[in-house]
C-alpha cells in the first residue's frame, strides 16, 4: 500500500487561512527542510520517511501526521471480509 503525502492539500489550506502566497522557498526557510525534500514531497517523491522533516512539516503546518500522510489501498488488494 503506498503513503501519500497530503502537503500540496496543507499549502492551500495555509494559503487560504493566512490569506498569503506559501511557495517551496517559504516552507523550506521556515521549517529547515532542503528545497529539494519539500518538491519531493510535493511531487509524491518521497523515497523515505524521516522523522525529523516529517515534524517539521507537522509543527509548520500546525497538523497531526495523518493530516500529512494517507495510506492508499491498492486496487486488487483488499482482505474479504
């Protein structure tokens, strides 16, 4: 089952509640994290899951880890019930 990150959703929210423009340069001079980790993120190339960019983004976005990541059941895989 693949983890997809939900920070493109976290950006609009932001934008929309802060009423201001959040780009890639912003998240990352804000929370320490390279830009090229927050692209990854955004672009669902996340080759691994660190802990510690993962609280960067929780404590930026003021959210919990499931508001950042999903767990996406593939087609095919379900358990009967």
């Amino acid at each position: 089952m693949p983890v997809i990150s939900k920070l493109p959703t976290l950006i609009g929210k932001k934008q929309i509640e802060e009423n201001a423009v959040i780009n890639v340069a912003t998240i990352a001079g804000e929370t320490g994290i390279s830009r090229t980790t927050v692209y990854n993120w955004l672009s669902g190339d996340i080759k691994r899951f660190d802990a510690e960019t993962i609280e960067a983004f929780c404590r930026y976005f003021r959210c919990d880890v499931g508001d950042l990541l999903t767990v996406v059941e593939a087609a095919g895989n379900r358990t009967p019930n």
